[in-house]
C-alpha cells in the first residue's frame, strides 16, 4: 500500500504512525481513519439529517453579505446541494444561488 499525499501540502513523503500519518515536509498530522472517502453528515438546526434535493426552510431573517438585502425567516428553497467548506448548503432563493450554513435552516 502507498503512503497517502498530505492534505495541507500534497507531497507523499510521509510517515506512518500506529494511528496517524505524519508528513515529513510542513509536518501536519492526521488520522488513518480520514483517509479514504467520508461521508459527510449535515444536520439542520433540529438536527434532522439533510441530502441533496431536500427541501428547506430558513428559521431566521438572514442578511445577505454584501448586500442590504435580508431574506426572511421561513422562505422556502427546494432542491438544496451538499458542499464542502463552512457554508454546507448551495441553493437558489428567489432567483439567486446562496450558499447557507445549515443551522439557519430546517427540513421542510
């Protein structure tokens, strides 16, 4: 089996620990379990599991970041999409996409 590339700098010059991999270059350490494909959980607020495709509603007035304009709690979008980074959820609302952290939202 071949050693994994770093997550931080990519090189494959690694060395393996009983439980962690440890890269020789910038020395950033992570767990062996991380390293084939996870599957990523995203919970709404009430802690309801989201997929791609759900439903879901705001639960809050939210205001958009560089713009004046506020959604409102309870709007409505519809065929959500999981993404990686801090913002899980990409949707579109009232015409334009947004990306949404999922503890503003629950499943519709």
């Amino acid at each position: 089996m071949s050693n994994p590339a770093c997550p931080e700098c990519t090189m494959t010059e690694v060395l393996a620990h009983a439980e962690r991999w440890e890269c020789v270059t910038c020395g950033h350490e992570w767990e062996r379990a991380s390293e084939g494909p996870s599957t990523r959980v995203v919970k709404d607020a009430h802690g309801s599991v989201l997929n791609d495709g759900d439903s879901i509603t705001l639960i809050k007035d939210l205001k958009l970041k560089g713009s004046s304009q506020v959604i409102k709690g309870g709007t409505k979008a519809k065929g959500i999409r999981l993404v990686e980074g801090d913002h899980e959820i990409s949707c579109k609302i009232e015409g334009s996409a947004i990306g949404l952290k999922a503890c503003f939202v629950k499943k519709a």
